[in-house]
C-alpha cells in the first residue's frame, strides 16, 4: 500500500504542477522607488510585495487571467495573461500617484472631465501665472462664467451667484472662510496652498448630487501624496512660501507641510489714499497619511491661519466727473482701524477598501474661527470743483468747494464660530453600474457681537437717518430732535445650527447604436435646526433631485454632449439669517434654483496640435431668493425670501497649445441675471451682473532663448451694477460702475530645469529646478473701480457716487525653487 500511495502522491503532484505558471517583478512609484506591501492578486488568489519590492505569484496555466497591481494612494493597474504550464514570467510595474479619488474614468479613453462637464487646471500652471493675489482662484478669473472685480479678493462670483454660493474642497473636506472680511485688503490668504496641489477640478453648473447645498459652483483640490524627499521655496517683495514633504523608509507614511506669508504694503500704500497700512497674513498647513496595509489608510489635513490688518489713513483724493466737469473728493482721516481673523482646522480621514468593488471614506473635521473688526475713523471732506488748467501750479486741485461734511464710523464687532463636522461616504461598483453614497452632520456654533454706527455731519449739523415724509432742509431749518446715528446696528446673538445632510447617486456606461453614453442620477437632502438665545428653534427640509447625461457619437470629429440638471437648494448659512438690524431670523428659507446646463466638447487639431473648443449654455431660475447688497466683499443679507431672480448665458473656452509645448486658453462669457422682488412687476439687475467677459491665460517662451517664458493673465468685464446707498431702493440706484480691465504679465529665466543634466559638482544640481522672474500687476495702470461711495451734502442736498479705486500698476520680483 505505501509504494502504491507514493506513487500516487507523486502522480498528482507532478500533474497539479504542470497546470500551473509563476509570475514573479517589482513594483515602483514614479520615482522608479520600490513599493513594500503592493496588493498583487488574480481572482481568488494573490500575494504582496516585500521589503524589496518583489513578488512571486502562481498562477493557473492555459488559461486567461486578470493580474491586478493595488496599492493605497496609487492608480491600479491590470494586466491579462494567458501561460503555458511551467513557465515563468517577468513583469515589473510601475505605479502612478492616483488621479481619480472621487470619480473615476467612465467612458472608455474618455477622460471624466469631458465627460462631467468639470474644467481640469494644471497645477503647474496655477503657480506660475502672475496675479496680485496668485493661486487657483486667480486662473479661475480666467475662465468663462467666473467674475471677480476685485485682484485682491480670493472671491468670486459663478454665472450670477454671489461670493456665498461655491463649494470649495479640498481632498473631499469642506473648507470654509472668516465671517466679518469686508474688503478685499483684509482678506489674506486662500485657504488652498498651491505648492501642495495636485489636481483641481471647477464645475460651473450642473454637478452631482454628491456636493453639497450651494447653487452655484465647486472647486474640488486634490493635495499630493509625496513619494520622494522633496521641497520649495518662493520669495518676492509681497511676502514668501516654503514646503517639505518626505516619505518614511517602510513607504506607509508621507507628510507634506507648507508655509505661507503675505505683505500686502506694495499694493495698498499704492493706491490713492495715504495712510499706513500693515497688512501681515500668516498660515501653515499640514496634509499626512498613514497606510496600515493595503486596504486601509489614515489621513490628516491641518491648518493654522493668522490675519492681521492694520490701518491709520490720512488724506484721500479721488478724482472723478469729466472732462468738462472735474471733480474731485478730497478727505482728511483722523482714527484707525485693527482687524484680526484667526482660524483653526483639522480632519481626519479613514479611507478603507472593503473589496475590489466597495470602498468607504470617513472624515472628522473642526474648523475654528475668533475674529474681530474694530475701527474709530473721522473723515472731514471736501467735493468741488478741480483745476484743470494745464500749467496752473494749482493743477488739479479743489479750487472751489460745493460742499463740506464729516463722516465717522464706530465698529466693535466679535464673532466666534465653531464648526464641527462628521461625514461617511462610501461607492460601489456593480457589472458597470456605480452607486455612490453619503451621510453628514454638521454642528454650527456661532456667537457674535455686533456694535456699529455711523454719523453724518454737513455744515455743522447731523444727518438724520432716513425716514418716511421726511425731508432733509438743514441748515436752513435745523432739525432739533436729539441727535441719534444715521446708521446704527446692536446686536449679540447666540445660535447654534444642526445640518443632517445626505445623498444617493447611480452612474452606467452603455452604449445608444454605436454611441457610447453615460449617466448620471441622484438626490440630496438636508434637514437643519437653528436654535439659540431669543430666537424661537426652527427645522426645515429640503430635497435635491440631480441628473447628468453624456453621449459620444461615432463621428469622426471629436465632440461630446451633455446635458446636466436638476434642483439645487442653498439652506441658510449664519450671514444669511442675520438682518440688516442684526437680529438672527430663524425662518429664512432655502434658496432654490433650477438649472439647466447644455454643453459641447470639440477636440480636434490645429497646426498639428491638439486643441479644445468647450461650449456651455446654462438657464437658471432661483426663488425664495434672499437679497443682499455687496460692499466690497461683504455681502448683507436681507434675511426675507421676497424676491425670485433668473440667470442665463454662454461660456466659450478654447484651449490648447498656440505655443508647441505650453497650454493657453482664450474664453468669452454672456451673462443676464435679474431679479424682481415679490409684488413688483419690474426686474432689476442683480449685484453680479456681469454682461460680458474676454479673458486670454497665455504662455511663451523665447525660441532662440526656451528658458525666457513669459506668462500673460488678461480679463475684460464689462461693468457691474454700482450699488446704492445703505438701506435705499436699490430700484433707484441702477447705475454701472465702469468696465474692469486688468492685464497681469510675467517674464521668468529657468536657471534651471528638471531635465537638464549637470555635473554633480555643480552649485544648481542641488535644485530640481530654479527660475528668477520679473512680474507687472496691472501693466496698463488701469484704474478699476470695485465700489461706488455714497456721499451726501446738506448744503446743495446733493449726493455723489464716489469711486473706490483698486491697485494701480505695480512692480515685482520673484525667485523659486524646487529641490
């Protein structure tokens, strides 16, 4: 029996054998690093790499198998194989940082941005491009649909929305900004450090159900996951910036942090008032991962930002009217103004694949505010006549006086908020069909102190506020009551707001005859409390239905269609539940819009070069509007559903290299956004009604000198509505405010390059790369207006709308490094 046995043993062996293959490599990063711990599997089996990066797998003969590369942080790869019994084979990978974490390819070689509608910006091009307040929001003013007048404002206006509709993420987490910033001088630094991105998505309109409650945009960053050592350092006379970032010798933590600071000085004592400006803004960030194996990582995002903004202003001329009819503003300060905003941030992220098909994200975040607004500012002014006499040593002087008065403002205001946030996320992949889905609680707590007036004063005798039948006769008649602020808010509030939000959404890809198609189906919910002291507790709910529908015909032009829509809802944040009197109203309704947004991509060739024409259409239609008027960047709710509005336009952008090798695009965008206020038959012009838009983001270099680049930033708006007086019927104020212009040039010498090759003894082959550059804001000196200010004259009973000029042309020097 046992010789019998043996053999048969002996027989199985050698024939289980025979049908099988071994296939055995390394795996590396980008950085041609080998991987520990690398996921290598097939069907029902596999095994990971070791310390050194190899792997040795056996694998069934004579037949087809599906060999899948899987690492945390990295893009999958698949390779089908097909060996005859006892071969071996080598195959050596090489995995790349991954690029899709929230959404990935769908169609195909189609990439999703075509797919999605979402507009992809090169980070590399983010950084380089010249700007008075450079980062991804500066390209965004780039594009069709985006407006800002302001170059020293992060914020921006999508399609007719205001500065409080868009979305910003920054790997999946919800960020935020300070409350109380009412000029763009205050207003430091975005939250979104540019040399720690590596990918930023911007949709304009449409988007899934999977991002939150805004009715307009979302900006969706991505920060790197470092796979070397590696920095950089930036320094210019508008401040500096430096990073790290490492990666630990076992591959399972990365780190990166960045240093940012910013002096505003060289724009600000620049523009037309004299005054001592000490605007400092600080802050440092964080991103961190740990992998404990192959299916779960652990992830921190920190940030630490400190603001500061001093002011003591003296005198102010502001030149204005005609040719014919100069005129000229010219004010005396006594007083200053201190601002600070300090805030906090940390999430912590769990991301863990179940399976293949199932992976899940859970994300903590705290996000942590204390700012305060104080100024006790006198301005004594004078309006008259200019002398335009050239020649005249009085040349442009006020000659004669039409009118005297004094304005001072008192503010001593305090907010502190805290945000807590808890959200899971998790997708699914089912035969083609994905299901993604979500749950979020949001706990808002807010305390903020309001204490602001203003006094009028002409010819020795105080403005009275505005009131009914009242008419203002002084100094002819003076007006005897007591005197009391033309302006005056008082107010402390105590709120706390609870968010449950959540969201269900299906994407497919099929094919319609010989067309591929995808799409795209969803609905979100939030149901919000709003609470505190004095106030009686509120709950409402809102629900969200959204769709995308793409199709790529057989064609054999390059296009792709889409069409996107559905119902977005803006519950109220803290701002707009607050009053023109400062009290909290805790019944404001949502906001709600209707989109509609058709869509074409062309891809083709030119020059024997690769170009795109993108095209978008858009219909909005909001009700329960909440209508605002905007200062500068502050934007004061009325805290009323009143009014419903529409908004409707087109985008074009094309895109792709004019110059071989460099990526510039030339956009156009059509706006007409109204809106009517509720027992009124007449529509008016909303805050961001931006007509027209031309905007051109360009690159060069020289061709006899590659290393010479120049980078152009160029916008053209056509004006915006010019405001109106505090609390007047902006019915009567529909005055533009002149077209913005504004071009931003930089010319920058490689020093070096990252693929220049030089001798290990050389000083610059310590640096990846290092360039010196020479930057012009506002090359062309164009005086650009962000605001109109409303001054009023007993004597003549005139009030004059007052220009408030932006930076004029400036001048700076940047050196950066990478190593």
């Amino acid at each position: 029996m046992k010789p019998y046995f043996f053999l048969t043993f002996t027989l199985l062996t050698w024939f289980c054998y025979s049908q099988t293959a071994r296939v055995n490599g390394l795996v590396f990063n980008e950085s041609k690093n080998l991987l520990e711990a690398v996921n290598v599997s097939y069907g029902n089996g596999g095994t990971t790499t070791n310390t050194n990066g190899f792997y040795n797998l056996t694998v069934p003969a004579n037949q087809t198998i599906t060999i899948k590369v899987s690492y945390v942080g990295y893009q999958p790869i698949t390779a089908k194989l097909n060996l005859k019994p006892n071969t071996v084979k080598e195959l050596n990978f090489v995995l790349k940082t991954k690029v899709e974490q929230i959404s990935e390819v769908i169609i195909t070689n189609e990439p999703r941005s075509r797919i999605e509608g979402i507009t992809i910006l090169q980070p590399e091009t983010v950084r380089r491009i010249p700007g008075a307040n450079p980062g991804v929001e500066n390209i965004l003013m780039t594009l069709p649909g985006v407006n800002s007048n302001n170059e020293l404002s992060t914020q921006y206006a999508v399609r007719g929305g205001n500065y409080d509709e868009n979305l910003v993420y920054v790997n999946g987490i919800q960020v935020y900004r300070p409350f109380l910033v009412r000029s763009g001088q205050q207003e430091g630094l975005s939250f979104v450090n540019t040399d720690l991105v590596r990918d930023v998505d911007f949709s304009a309109g449409g988007f899934q159900a999977k991002y939150g409650d805004k009715l307009s945009s979302v900006l969706d960053i991505k920060y790197r996951r470092p796979v070397d050592f590696g920095g950089s350092f930036e320094a210019s006379f508008l401040g500096g910036s430096a990073s790290v970032e490492a990666v630990s010798k076992n591959q399972k933590l990365t780190g990166i942090l960045g240093i940012r600071y910013r002096e505003n000085s060289l724009f600000v004592n620049a523009k037309q008032t004299d005054a001592d400006f000490k605007p400092r803004f600080f802050d440092t960030q964080a991103y961190l991962t740990y992998q404990f194996n192959n299916k779960l990582e652990l992830s921190f995002l920190g940030n630490i930002a400190i603001n500061t903004y001093d002011y003591i202003p003296y005198t102010r001329q502001t030149n204005f009217g005609t040719i014919q009819d100069p005129k000229a503003l010219l004010i005396f300060y006594e007083g200053q103004e201190q601002d600070q905003y300090e805030t906090y941030f940390g999430a912590l992220s769990a991301n863990y694949e179940v399976n293949d098909n199932f992976t899940t994200k859970t994300t903590a975040s705290v996000y942590h505010t204390k700012e305060q607004e104080f100024f006790d500012i006198v301005a004594n002014y004078r309006i008259g006549e200019v002398n335009s006499g050239f020649g005249d040593e009085d040349f442009g002087e006020v000659e004669f006086t039409e009118g005297a008065g004094a304005q001072y403002t008192h503010a001593r205001n305090k907010l502190d908020a805290l945000i807590a946030n808890f959200k899971h996320e998790g997708k699914v992949d089912i035969n083609d069909h994905k299901f993604e889905y979500g749950v979020n609680f949001v706990h808002e707590d807010i305390r903020d102190q309001l204490q602001e007036y203003e006094m009028i004063d002409s010819a020795g005798f105080f403005v009275r506020p505005l009131q009914p039948n009242f008419e203002n006769d002084q100094p002819y008649n003076p007006y005897e009551e007591p005197i009391e602020p033309y302006f005056s808010i008082r107010a402390k509030n105590s709120t706390k707001i609870n968010r449950i939000s959540a969201y269900l959404q299906w994407s497919h890809q099929f094919k319609v005859n010989n067309a591929k198609a995808w799409v795209n189906a969803g609905i979100r919910s939030q149901v919000w409390n709003v609470s505190g002291d004095q106030i009686n507790a509120n709950t409402q709910q809102v629900f969200s239905p959204r769709a995308q529908f793409s199709i790529k015909p057989k064609w054999d032009k390059d296009m792709l269609f889409r069409l996107s829509g559905g119902f977005y809802h803006q519950p109220p944040m803290y701002r707009a539940l607050r009053d023109s009197t400062g009290q909290v109203i805790p019944e404001v309704e949502a906001q709600e819009s209707v989109h509609i947004v058709l869509g074409n991509d062309y891809s083709f060739k030119l020059w024997d070069r690769p170009f795109k024409l993108v095209s978008e259409a858009y219909y909005k239609h909001l009700s329960n509007v909440n209508p605002y008027t905007i200062e500068n960047v502050r934007i004061r709710y009325r805290a009323r559903n009143d009014v419903e509005a529409y908004a409707y336009g087109l985008d074009l952008r094309l895109n792709g290299e004019f110059v071989p090798g460099t990526e510039s695009w030339f956009s156009f965008g059509y706006l007409k956004t109204e809106e009517r206020q509720i027992g009124r038959s007449e529509f008016i012009s909303r805050p961001t009604d931006q007509r027209l838009k031309f905007a051109a983001l360009f690159q060069d270099y020289v061709p006899n000198i590659p290393k010479l680049k120049l980078y152009l930033n160029l916008v053209y708006n056509t004006g915006l509505p010019g405001g109106s007086p505090r609390f007047a019927d902006p019915y009567e104020y529909q005055t533009r405010l002149p077209d913005y212009q504004r071009v931003d040039i930089g010319f920058f010498y490689a020093l070096k390059e990252a693929q220049d090759k030089l001798r290990p003894e050389h000083w610059l082959a310590k640096f990846e790369s290092i360039d010196i550059g020479f930057e012009i804001f506002n090359m062309f000196d164009r005086l650009n207006s962000i605001t109109n200010t409303f001054v009023r004259d007993a004597t003549t009973r005139n009030q004059f709308a007052i220009p408030n000029f932006l930076s004029p042309r400036v001048f700076n020097l940047k050196l950066r490094t990478r190593f």
